[in-house]
C-alpha cells in the first residue's frame, strides 16, 4: 500500500476534525508572547524568532529570552544590524548555538534582501539560513494563514495517536506529516496549526494523555485500541560516545584567564572558550603529560581535582581542567578577560562550567 492510500482520509471527515478542534482551541488557546490575539494577524518576526528559539527547548524556558531579544531588537532589522557576538551572549543558556548563528545570518538576509519582510512563501523561506522544513511551514501558517502542514514533537504526538501510527519515529515522520496535512483546512490554518500544538502540550501529553477531555477523543484510534500512551513509538536510542580532553586555566599575573575564539564551524562555532586539547573518545580521561602540547601557552600546569561532565546531543563530554600562570603574555593568541567580565563575552554553558569548577579548585 502506498503512502498515499495510507493516509487517505474522507475529506468530510477532516473538515469535521478541524472544526471541532477549531472550537476547542476558540475556547482554550495557550497565551504566549509571541501570539497574536485572537482574530488579530502575528508578526512575522516574533513568529520566526519563537519558533528558532522553540527547536529541542520548552515554552517556560523561551519566554525570558524571547522578551529579551524583544528588547534589544525589536525588529529584524534591529537583528541584522547587531554584532554576532552579542547575539550569541544573549543565547547564552538556549544550547544549538547554531541556531543563534543562522538566527543572525537570517535577519541580514530578510533585511537586505527582502527589506525587511519575510517572504510568505513555504518554499521561499526554506532558502532562509537555518529555516527548515517545520519553521517554514509554521511562519507560512501562523504568520500569514497559508496552508501548511505543521508538525513539531507535539503534533507527531497528537497525529500518532489519532491514527495509532505504530511505526517508530523517526521512520513514521513522512506518514505522521502526510496525515498531518490531510487533517490542515484551508480556512485558518494558522490557528489550526497552533491549536494541534496545545492540544499536544495541554491534553494529549507524553505520559497519562487527558483523552476525556480531548476534542478529538470519540475518533482516536489509540485510545479506543488501548495503545495510546505508547505512541508515538520510538526507535531505541543508540548509547551516547564520551568523549574526554583536558582544558587549560591560563592566568597572567593580574589573574586574567586565556579565552579564545572556536572556529565559526563546527559544534559551538564561534563561540568563545577556554583553550582544552581536542575532544576524544577515550575510555580514560587523557593524562595530562599526554596533551601538554596542545596547551596554548607554556606554564607549569597542575591538575585540578574532579571532573566537568556535560552533554550535547549526540555525546558526552568529559573535561579535566589544568591550571597554570604565565609571567606575562607576550606573543599569546587569545583574549585575556578577568573573571569578572566573562558575563562581556559569549560563554557556552560548558565552558561556564569550567569556570565554575577552576575557581572552585585552583585556589
């Protein structure tokens, strides 16, 4: 059977489904910031800019930053004109810092070329830098009521069920977003798009889903088949690497730390750091006599006690810290910043971490 026959739906019976959950949503919508009231059309901006700092991070954690991008920026164009580096500090805690980078190039792009407006078209703002599938179609239907079908984590959710989709993610996605669109209507399918998404967050949640009081309760397969809190299924998750290296505490005699700038690619590009010797699966953390020579400058280095463990997505990361001091900085590639005005510089959370941690133990 193709994908098509699969997801081959009355359309009567999606016109009802939608209306239904119109009403729910009529009744019940989520207040965010970046929304528009009810009846009232939603900036563009804010719509882009949420939905950027929404990938793989909760609504609680976004609003404080997105009012704070408000602030500084009110426009895209505001955006384009600010200096990268103030835009990563002011990421700072959101993670993916690619995202801020392709934030950045995607409002020089909007306010250069486009004059400030965003383009309305799905395939048009997929050529935007760090627009994907998702976001476009979320600013086609949110911010000027295209259609579009509009699939985050929530709505795979609510669409799995529904369906009792029993594939596995990730191999369900093109079914889970060809019903997707069969279930979007033509009229308000911004709307529609934002009332899946709280149908997802307020009813149809991961554990203990609220079916009774779910528009969509009568029609949901999963829950008449009993199966509904086990979908949507998931492949089983690969273990996650380590990998391990040694980062090192450089102090000139006033007792400012060595920071330098990561390469613009690359996990964490161009993102400030304390310099580290190169990260690498080992089953040990690497000795430090090992890696003296991918220190930055020449000092008598002394390990600290403990470890800094942090996550990324795809692995671990394990760092010992050394500490050393330098009699004076000559010919040293880097920034030299007192401790003070680290908050001046962006800092990823791992490299805070460190800090954190050198402070604690070099005394």
């Amino acid at each position: 059977m193709t994908l098509a026959e699969q997801t081959r739906i009355d359309p009567k019976d999606a016109a009802g489904r939608a209306a239904a959950l119109l009403d729910w949503y009529d009744r019940h919508r989520r207040v965010l910031p970046w929304r528009a009231p009810p009846g009232g059309r939603a900036d563009p901006y804010h719509v882009w800019l949420s939905e950027v700092m929404l990938q793989q991070t909760t609504v609680a954690t976004v609003a404080g930053y997105f009012h704070r991008f408000l602030e500084r920026w009110p426009t895209v164009a505001d955006l384009a004109a600010a200096e990268l580096d103030d835009v990563l500090r002011e990421w700072a805690g959101l993670g993916y810092y690619a995202r801020a980078r392709n934030l950045h190039k995607c409002a020089r792009v909007v306010a250069d070329r486009g004059g400030g407006h965003f383009p309305q078209d799905e395939q048009e703002l997929r050529q935007l830098p760090g627009v994907g599938t998702y976001t476009a179609a979320a600013i086609a239907a949110i911010a000027f009521d295209r259609p579009a079908a509009v699939m985050d984590g929530n709505v795979e959710r609510v669409v799995a069920r529904l369906f009792a989709v029993e594939e596995p993610l990730p191999a369900a996605k093109p079914k889970l977003l060809a019903l997707t669109a069969v279930l979007s209507p033509a009229d308000r399918p911004g709307d529609f798009a934002q009332a899946m998404m709280d149908l997802g967050a307020m009813l149809c949640v991961p554990r203990k889903p609220k079916c009774v009081l779910c528009p969509w309760r009568d029609p949901c397969v999963g829950r008449l088949e009993g199966i509904a809190d086990a979908l949507p299924a998931k492949a089983p998750k690969r273990d996650k690497p380590t990998r391990r290296a040694v980062v090192f505490w450089a102090t000139d005699p006033a007792g400012a730390v060595l920071l330098r700038r990561r390469p613009e690619k690359g996990l964490l590009g161009g993102m400030i750091e304390i310099p580290s010797s190169a990260w690498c699966e080992t089953r040990t953390p690497p000795v430090l006599d090992r890696v003296r020579g991918e220190a930055p400058v020449r000092a008598a280095w002394r390990p600290l006690p403990g470890l800094v463990r942090h996550t990324f997505t795809h692995f671990h990361l394990e760092l010992a810290v050394a500490a050393g001091r330098v009699a004076q900085r000559d010919r040293i590639a880097g920034l030299w910043v007192p401790v003070e005005r680290f908050s001046d510089h962006a800092l990823p959370t791992v490299m805070r971490k460190v800090a954190r941690h050198a402070l604690t133990h070099s005394g």
